[in-house]
C-alpha cells in the first residue's frame, strides 16, 4: 500500500506540472492587460509630454515589478521573422501588432524601424504646444497615430497614413514642424513592403531564455506561497483567499457533514425497504427536493422567512455586523444565524443523489451469499445491514467523497452572491468578472491539487473500507 501511495505521489508530480502549465498558458492569453487593469488607465491620451512619460514610467514600472518585462517560458519556439527580444516592448497590444507584421512580411528590421519611427512621431506630437490654431488638429494627429500601434492590416494602415497626411497639409504650423518625420514613418512602411519576405514564417528558429521567466517565476512563488498580487485591491492575493476561504470553509463542510450522515441512513433505509411505501416515500421526496434549483429555494426562503409579508425569522443577507473586537461567543451564534438559510441551500440536493448511490451500493451488496448466509445463521438484522452488508457498500460513497476536497474550498456562487456571503464562489465570480486573473487561476491550481488529494485518499479508504481491493502487484 506504501509503495503504491509513493507511486502516486510520483505520478502526481507531472500532472501538477502540466495543470500549472495549462493555467499559465491561459492566463498569458487571457484578454485585456495586466498593467492597465492595475492602472485603470491606458497609455496615451491628450495630455502633454511629461504627463505621457509619467503614464509610461509608471506603467514600466509596475510590468518590471509584476514581472512581466522577462520572456515567457525556458525557451520559445518560433519562426525567423520574429526577434527574441519581443517581451520587452511594454504595451501587450503593440507586441501583438508587431507579432502580426512580421509574420505577414518577415523584415524584422524594418518593422522595427517603423515601430521606433511611430514613437518618435508620437513624441513630437505631445512636445508640440497646444493653442487655438493647433489644437484640435493635434488631437486628431495623436488619434491617428495612436491607431497605428493596434493595425497590422495594409489597407487600414494606409487609411491611417492618407488621414495623417490630409490633416497636415490642412495645418502649417503642424506640417512645418512634423513633416520631416511624417515621410520617414511613412517611407518606412514602404521599405516593409519593398522588403517582404513572406518565407521566413516558414523557417523554425528556438530562442532560449533560461530559468529567468515569468513561468519558472510563477510556479516558484506558488510553492513559495506567493500567488501574486490582487489586480482590484493590490492585496496579496494570499490575504485575499484567506479572508473568502474560511467563510466558504465552514460552509461546505457543515453542508457536507449534514448531508453524509442524513442521506447515508436514508439510502440504507431506501434499500432495506426496497418495494414499501416508506421508500416510495423516501425516494418520492428527495427527488423533488433534487429537482428544485437552489437559487430558487434561496429566494423563496428569503420571501418566507426573512421578513416582508410573511415571517421574519432569519436575516435575509451577510454574516452580520458585530465587529471583530465584539466577544467570540456573541459572533459566533450571529454567523450561525446568518448560515442557517444558506446552508439549507446548499445541502438539501445533495440528500437525493448520496443516498441513491448509497442505495444502489446497499442493494448490490444485499443480495450476495455471505449476507443470505448471515440471515439463514439467525445472525440479527440490524447485524447484517450495519456490521456486514453497510461496510462493503461504501465504495460509490468513498468514490463520491474524491470531490469533497475541492468542494470544500470551491463554494457555491450562486448561494454566496444571493445571501451575500463572501465566499469562493462570490470571489470567484468577482474576479472573473474583474478580469483580475490572479485570483481566478490560483483557485484553479488549488482546486486541481485538492482534486488530486481527493483521489488519492478515496483510494486509501478504498483499501481499509474492503480488505479484498489491494493496490500490490502480488496476486
């Protein structure tokens, strides 16, 4: 049993390697900038030029101090049209755009050339004093010029390049002091299609990097503990998680708890009453309590019971208002109070789907021989269900409880956002929502390990529930 446990563990460690690089591959290619979200403004704009370098000095700053300004993984594998120092242009939509032209022309030089010539226009553009004469043509020009940062198409860029050319020949003093760049940028792009190399995508080319990398970093402070930093609040995201987790903790757990020991008893019952009106009963009930969509019941609970025009016995939101210095005894039976509703919620489906498995388990192992046996012996009844036939039929339970470890930590968000619980499952849904990816991702690796530690002790409990099931190669 050792021997196989280690094993286990062994074959855990490539799954968790692969599980962490899925979730990273996700998060790079999840949609919007890290940067920006945590700025809650983008680079650009109408202002002047030290207002622009502050914007792009704090945006470097905090892509170096997230670690974003370091190549992806150990090495990247790609074609000969694009450079191994991409990952240090800041702005992810302009890597993007970059990415894209020199696929599609595979002159990396002179793609680079017109990206430094694009910020050199950009930056005359906001040395430029604004007047009345100026004005609004100069912010037509940084618009314009702005575009070209997210267009790799021909024929949008040309678009872009007859609208910057037709606005300066409207403004002399514009065109006197931006003219001179304005050909280079666009002689630039002439020099990409002169050049065009469209082979070059096709030439495989392995650029190495080492152990400085954002995944090799991830994954180093995960083990670490450090999950990165929240993109909403700036929180670690460790405080973040604690502060959600020990609320859906105690609620998944009670929920558990009730419905392992009331759906156990029922499906034992339901299967020594096999054909009676009590399992008719028992099993009439429990399906319609599963049928029942738990934001339903939320909400009729809270109608009935939380004041209005019926009863007002249970609060109908929160976990309540005393404060952390209040005495212990005081909050623990307010948040009680607060769970009861919540708790019925989550709990009450589980009754009909644990007990039909406990059930099913109960009846296969009631009719094979040594029990027939046991009852021909005169052994007593409640002897044969508990002591002989109840321990033999928990492998469908044991084999439910692999998903009790992610559970646990998982929460139900449609519960916690209709009670306003802050949970998991209401974090998660935040985060979502917010696009703040770190939250969401270090939840999908620790909900992957607790399903895989779940699996492991189902088949640990599967070895001392029934002594014939052994892991070992002996036969």
């Amino acid at each position: 049993m050792l021997i196989y446990i280690l094993k286990r563990v062994f074959i855990f460690i490539p799954t968790l390697i692969a599980i962490s690089l899925l979730t990273f591959v996700i998060s790079i290619n999840a949609p919007g900038d890290p940067v920006d979200l945590m700025l809650n403004k983008s680079v650009g704009g109408d202002g002047q030029a030290s207002e622009k370098l502050a914007t792009e000095k704090s945006y470097e700053e905090l892509r170096h101090k997230l670690g974003f300004d370091k190549p992806l993984f150990y090495f990247s594998i790609t074609n000969s049209t694009q450079p191994d120092t991409l990952y240090k242009i800041p702005q992810k939509t302009h890597r993007e755009t970059l990415q894209r032209l020199s696929f599609t022309y595979g002159n990396w030089a002179d793609i680079s050339n017109y990206y430094h010539l694009i910020k050199k226009f950009e930056n005359q553009l906001y040395n430029i004093k604004r007047n009345e004469e100026t004005a609004v043509d100069l912010r037509k020009l940084k618009e314009l010029t702005n575009t070209l940062y997210n267009n790799y198409d021909e024929f949008k860029i040309n678009t872009i390049f007859n609208n910057l050319e037709f606005t300066l020949t409207q403004n002399k003093v514009l065109k006197y002091q931006l003219q001179g760049t304005f050909n280079a940028l666009k002689n630039s792009v002439l020099r990409i299609l002169e050049n065009k190399n469209p082979f070059n995508k096709y030439k495989p080319y392995i650029h190495w990097y080492g152990t400085d990398n954002q995944y090799h970093h991830w994954i180093s402070n995960f083990i670490k503990g450090d999950f990165g930093i929240s993109y909403q609040d700036k929180r670690p995201v460790s405080s973040v998680l604690w502060d959600a987790l020990k609320w859906t903790f105690i609620l998944s757990s009670l929920s558990i708890i009730i419905a392992y020991f009331v759906a156990i008893p029922l499906g034992v019952l339901s299967a020594v009453k096999k054909g009676t009106k009590t399992e008719k009963s028992i099993t009439t009930t429990l399906f319609v309590m599963y049928s029942l969509p738990n934001f339903w019941i939320a909400t009729m609970l809270i109608i009935f019971f939380c004041g209005g025009d019926f009863f007002d016995w249970f609060p109908a939101f929160g976990l309540g208002t005393l404060p952390e210095t209040a005495p212990f005894i005081e909050r623990f039976f307010e948040t009680a109070y607060h769970y009861i509703l919540p708790l019925i919620c989550v709990t009450y489906a589980s009754f009909a789907f644990i007990s039909r498995q406990m059930r099913g388990g109960m009846l296969n192992v009631i009719g094979q021989d040594y029990i027939r046996t046991a009852r021909a012996k005169g052994v007593d009844e409640k002897n044969v269900v508990w002591k002989h036939a109840f321990r033999n039929s928990l492998l469908p339970i044991i084999t439910l409880f692999a998903s009790v470890f992610p559970a646990a930590i998982s929460g139900s968000f449609i519960i916690e956002v209709i009670f306003s619980i802050p949970g998991m499952g209401k974090l998660t849904l935040e985060a979502i929502f917010a696009r703040n990816y770190p939250i969401v991702f270090t939840v999908l690796m620790f909900t992957s390990i607790l399903t895989l530690i779940g699996t492991l002790v189902s088949d640990i409990m599967y070895a001392a529930v029934d002594p014939r099931i052994s892991f070992s190669n002996k036969k």
